[in-house]
C-alpha cells in the first residue's frame, strides 16, 4: 500500500454514464471495472468513463480526455469517452473496451511519470498487462 492511500480503497476509482439502455454494454464494462478494483497504482486515478449510447450519445473520437494530474496528491483526474458509433460497430465488445481502457491508462500513467519522475511508468503500466491478456 502506498503512503497516502486508504488501505481497502482501489487506487482507480470509476464514475460511470452510460448513454444508453446496452445491458451489454453495462456488463463488459462492469466486468473490467472489478478486474481493475485490486491494481495497486503509485497514483489514485480517478476516471469518468462516458460510454455512448442512443439516449447520450459521444461523438467526439474515443479516448482520453481532461487529465489532469497533482503530484501533491498523488492523484490524477481524466475521462475516457467512448463514441457512440464505436460502441455499436464492435465486433467483440468486450475486447474493445478493455483495449480503449488499456490505452487511456496508460496514456495517464505516462502523463504521471512525465510530471513526476519518482514514478517509474513502465512498471505502472505492467500491472495492467492482463487487460490484453484476454
């Protein structure tokens, strides 16, 4: 556990909005959020992820958006928006958004080391090596 952090407490934490009624959608999602409820990260990451759907749709590409990190702190704030049109055209949707997740991580974790050098990035972005393991 690292100093700061609430033991017991995931060090990614998720808000979620989903746009629309995709019982699909809500699972695979769900399912990644708990895989990733146990990742010990140097940094809490604190994300809004913005699933499109038909009643609150995302245009806008799919990817991360506002990070925005306090290394005194040792938190960081970002949302992943995942576009409508994305959602739909999933072959495997599962896989997709463990991949859009996998890659917006990183991106924060990369972020994070790149504010503050204490933080060794690829051992941060090892531990989630399991969401392409899949």
């Amino acid at each position: 556990m690292h100093e700061g952090r609430v033991p017991g407490l995931s060090a990614i934490v998720f808000r979620t909005v989903f746009g629309g009624p995709d019982p699909d959608v809500v699972g695979a999602a769900t399912a990644v959020k708990q895989e990733l409820r146990d990742v010990d990260l140097v940094y809490e990451l604190d994300i809004l992820l913005h699933v499109g759907g038909v009643i609150s749709s995302i245009e806008d590409p799919t990817g991360l958006y506002a990070p925005r990190v306090s290394v005194a702190q040792r938190r960081m704030t970002a949302q992943i928006r995942v576009n409508r049109a994305d959602v739909l055209d999933a072959p495997d949707l599962s896989g997709f958004l463990r991949q859009t997740i996998r890659v917006a991580l990183q991106q924060m974790i990369e972020r994070i080391a790149a504010r503050d050098r204490t933080v060794d990035a690829d051992a941060e972005i090892r531990k989630l090596a399991f969401l392409v393991q899949r």
